[in-house]
C-alpha cells in the first residue's frame, strides 16, 4: 500500500479527502465488519505465538540478563524478544478494544481491557529499567568528554573504583553511574521477578484463555455485521487532534525556550506535571496507529512523519523518566557531593533531552500540517 | 544617519557597495585625517569627564553598594556609572589604536594600549561579579519554580535558612544561591578594593595624563595625513569575517545540538575550550563597531544585527562565566549533597544558556548574510 499524507493536525479533517480515501476502504475491500475481527485475531495469535515462544525459551526466574553468564545469553535474549512480542500484541488488542469498542460485546470488552493494561504493564517495567540505565549511563559518557567508563552498565562500578585518579567531578559522574546501576539494577531485577510471578498467575492464565478464544472467535456486538469502521477510526483521530492541539506547541517550537527545566528544583520529587499532556499525546497516537492497522492491516505502510512524531514522544517520555531518576538518585542518603553534582548535571541534560523532544515532534507536526493543508 | 546593511559574513566584501558607502564617506565628508584624532579626542574627554564623576560620587574605598546604608546608594550608583563610563571610553580608545595602528605614532600607541586594557580589565571586574551573581540568583529562581527567594542577592542567605521548611532540594537551591552568594561577593568586595587601589595607583595616573594629553592633541604617523581609513576598517572586518567563518555554525544552527555541555562533567576546572573562539569573535566585533564609530562619529546608527549578533556574543561570554562559577562553587569542601546537586542543575543550565546563545548569532548572522547576498 502506498504511503498516504493525513493532516492530523486538523481536527475537521475527518472529511478531507486524504483521511476519507485512508479510512474509507480497508483492506482492498474487504467488508468493514470483517478487518476488525480479523485483525484481533491475528493479533491473538500473536500473542500466543509469543507466549508459547517466551516458554520455550526458558524464562525461569533468575535475575536479569547482564548478571547471568554468557553461555545463558541466547535464551535470555529470545525471552526479552518473546517478552517485547507479547507486550506489543496485548497494547494491540487493548487498544482496538477501546478504539471500536461499540462493535464488540461491551461486558466482554470491559473485563478484557485492564487486564491486558495489566499484563503489558507489568511485562514493560523490566525493559523500561534497563532502557533508562543505558539512557543514563550513555549521558554520562556524553557529559564526561572522553569515555571515561564504558557504555556498558556492567563497568560503571568498577570505573567509579579506579575514578579516584581523576579530577573531583569525573569521579561524581562515575559515582553517579555507579549509584544509578545499583538503583536501576535492582529495580529491574524486581521487576524481572514481578513480571514472571505475573506469567505463573492464575490472573494471567485467565487472560491467556480470553485471548485464546478471541483468537478463533472474536465476541461481536448485533451492530459489528453492518456498521463501518471508518466513523470509530476518525473518532480516534479526532481525540488525538484534540490533544495535540492543547500542547503549547507555539512554545515547543520555538529553541531553547527553557520550559522544561523550569521547576527542576521544585520540592515536588513526582514527574514534572507539564509532560503529562504529551504523554496522553503518546497515547493517542499510539490508538490511532492501530487503528489504521486495523482498517489496512498490521502490514500496511504507516505514514512515515507520524512514525516520527511517535518516535519524539517515545524519546520525551523516555527522556523524562531519566530526569525522574536522577533526581530521584540525588535524593539517596550520605551521597558525595560530587555525585550529587553530577546527578544535577545529568537530570538538567535530561530535561533538556524532554525540550528537545518537544521541539522535534513540533517540527515534524508543523510539516505534516503545511504539507497537506 | 539611515542604518546600513553589511555583510560580515563575506570575506571578500570589503568591495562590496554597501560596505563601500558605509566606509568610504566618514561623517559627511570630514577628511579621513581628521575623523580619527576626532574620535579619539572625543573619548579621551569622555574618559576625563567619567573619571571627574568619579571622583566627585566620592568613591572612598568603602565595600560595594549592597552592603553600605541606603543613603550611600545614590553616590554608589553614580560612582559605578561613572566606572562604566571610564571604561567604556577605555575601550574605545584601546580598540581605535589598535585598529588604526598604521595611522599613529608607533611608539606611543604600543605603550598605551596594554595600559588600558589594564584599567578597563580592573574596572570590569566587580560589575562582571555583581552581574554574574544577579543572573545566577535569577536562574535559581526560575529553576525552583515559584519564587522560592527573593531575587535580589541579600535575600538569599535568609531564604536558605528559612528553606527548611520546603522539600530537599529546594533546600538545596537555597544553599546554593547563598554558597553562590557568599563567594561571589568576596570576589567583588575584592574587585572592588582592587579597582580602588588601581584609581589611586601611579600607574593609573600615568595613564591619566597620556589620556588628557590625546584630549588636546593625538600623536598622528605621518602617514596620517594623506592616509584613508577605508582599508584598515575593512581589515578589522576581514578578521571579524575570518573568526565567524571559523566557528562551527551549522552545529550551532542546529537547535538542541547538546554541544555546549560535552564535557560537562570533564575533569578540567577551567572554562571550556570550545567557548574561546566565541568570545574572541565577540572581540573582533567590538572592534569592528569601534571601527565603524570613527569612520561615522559615535552618534551614528549601528546595524541592529551587528548589535544583536554582539548581544548574543555577551550572552554567551556571560552564561560561559555563571556556568563556570557554578561549577566552581560545587568544588567547596563539605558542601551538602542537595547545594551540590542544585549547583549541578545550575551549571547544566547555563551551558545550554551558552548553547542557545550561539543558536542567536548563528540566527542572526545567516540573516545578515542572506539579506545582503
């Protein structure tokens, strides 16, 4: 299928021409009541495959992957892969629950929704963990000129060990990579066990039943066999435009306007209230990509600016979680100095990583809008 | 006299017509031997007068202004105009010798110059402490959000001590800009002695008497008399040209670039060196401006670019200089880790004042260039 311009921007665009030709006619003409059953199919078959595959692979309960010797490696790296596959069809059903929810049984779709939240939740922490050390650890690197310790988390220790050669400030931020691989390495390791006690629970079997039935028979509402997906796809559309359209984008785009950092020094340890609207924003999309999915088919061509715009809120939410533990690292008891120091340095850098985001999904929005309007 | 469009960002444009008309023709046709011991007897009464001022608001080698009673504040105000005006004057005259160096006696211009970067070095200092002190009281301010101290210097110490009340590290901004405060007063309290000595030293006398020499009568070459000054403003151009070609632009033009903070956290105390070829392009531009003065008078109209460009470069030189201090404050033994980590957050936050600064001269410049290509 041929990539295609949507004007998101646009919260009347729900009858442009472009989003209609889009939305009009799924999958080569296939009846509109049979993509959404057929994608929640293939989708729960998917999640099946992955459950069946992250079994096979011998998830069993030992601690995250960089303190297992290398001989386990292989195994462990097909179980984050099952893990990742698992978690990516779950989001999917999920969401076209909630995005064609009145095509579906209603009391089906309304037991089945918070427990896949749950699951995808559960099974996304460990890799979230790991994915903001390396974040951290590779700023560090980045802010110490030179590669004063390895990329690798695994050497940051011993490098805050041999850091006593150096100056003050070289030791704070091998201190405070250090600090941050404890932290972040037990957080994930507790998350590691969170997510397998979740596999082995009988909250997830059931879940694992429902997808399993839903795999050969999705539950329809009486109106699925006549309605049209196109109306419930603009609706998400729509949503998304709506969220879009309260960020302070004018703000956003212009450089170097220091809004992320303000409140950097505020008492509040919570996340910075000011990035929730972007990661609704994230969300949004997110429903609305799979929305697409589901009328052209999870193989379809994504327009490639709105794969962009997701990427810039992927990297906002990941930059801002970083911000969060570095600040939330600073507030550990009978640290140095320096490494508070450094901790300091590396949670402005962060925000400003979350104003750089900003910046970028405004330009990439800004180009989607002047392009098709 | 109607601003004019230059483009300083063309090596060759010393014969380009717009750069032409503004040095050809020296203040409505006075001869060129007569514009230059004009301007440099209009700077050396100048400096006579600000040094008289001076003199008379009664500058007694007190302490600085914030911490003498409040009726000495008006004679404190008019004795640090009457410095700034000294040194303004300084400047000028400094800069015009060395631009027009051809032009005037050899002996005499080479001798005076290193005495008056002397004094205008020595009465820069405290402003530059004072100054640097205000924008990194104002930077904590924004960064703990609402106004969690006042902004004036005086209030921060109090504020530190009644900061307990508020979260850690608001507590810790607190200590911070009252660290800062501490230490940066004693560097002006100190500046200020210094400067004090310098007025009342032999060797500001002797400059004294050469300036109130050149207010009667400058010391031409004889080369002066037949001589244009075209061809050595456009030279003090051709090295300004040269300076800017050799930053790195197309990074700076490239918002969120994360440059101004590599090595951020690097062991070397002193300032970054990648800010140096910033600050003497700064320079260059000064005495480009200087340049363009004598040929047109010191009432003529300055691009607004030209001034803009030099606005971002004191933004820059003055953000290099607070991040620094921040960085130097957090090297004070036995500070508490939440100061340290506020002053990490401080210093951050500078280094990208430093990189949106460049972003505003390389904005600015490309404009000049493109509107006058």
């Amino acid at each position: 299928m041929a990539q295609r311009h949507l004007d998101p921007t646009d919260p009347t665009s729900g009858t442009s021409p472009a989003l209609s030709a889009l939305l009009g006619h799924a999958r080569g003409g296939d009846p509109a009541a049979e993509a959404l059953p057929g994608y929640l199919r293939a989708q729960a078959t998917e999640f099946l495959r992955a459950l069946r595959a992250h079994r096979e692979t011998g998830s069993n309960g030992g601690p995250p992957v960089r303190a297992r010797p290398a001989g386990a490696d292989d195994g462990a790296a097909g179980s984050a892969d099952a893990a990742l596959a698992l978690r990516r069809a779950a989001r999917r059903i999920s969401g076209t629950l909630h995005t064609f929810r009145p095509l579906l049984d209603a009391d089906w779709s309304e037991n089945m929704r918070p427990e896949l939240a749950w699951l995808s939740g559960t099974l996304a922490r460990e890799h979230a963990y790991a994915a903001r050390l390396q974040r951290l650890v590779t700023a560090l690197n980045r802010l110490s000129g030179a590669a004063a310790f390895p990329a690798q988390p695994r050497g940051t220790a011993q490098a805050a060990a041999d850091g006593t050669a150096k100056g003050s400030l070289t030791v704070g931020a091998a201190k405070a990579g250090a600090l941050l691989d404890r932290q972040l390495t037990l957080a994930r390791t507790r998350a590691h066990s969170a997510a397998l006690q979740a596999l082995g629970s009988s909250r997830f079997h059931a879940v694992a039943d429902s997808v399993a039935v839903l795999a050969s028979e999705v539950p329809l509402a009486p109106a699925a066999a006549t309605a049209d997906l196109g109306p419930l796809a603009r609706a998400a559309h729509e949503r998304l435009s709506d969220a879009v359209a309260a960020l302070p984008l004018v703000t956003a785009g212009s450089p170097y306007n220091a809004e992320a950092l303000v409140h950097g020094l505020s008492p509040d340890p919570a996340p910075h209230p000011q990035d929730a609207p972007w990661h609704q924003v994230r969300l949004l999309l997110r429903l609305y990509r799979y929305a697409v999915e589901v009328l052209h088919g999870p193989e379809s061509t994504v327009d490639v600016r709105l794969l962009t715009a997701g990427e810039a809120l992927n990297r906002h939410r990941d930059a801002s979680e970083a911000a969060a533990a570095a600040a939330s690292a600073a507030r550990t008891p009978r640290i140095a100095p320096a490494t508070a120091y450094a901790l300091g340095v590396l949670h402005a850098d962060q925000r400003h990583e979350v104003e750089a985001a900003r910046f970028a999904f405004q330009q990439c929005w800004q180009k989607e809008a002047v392009s098709t309007s």
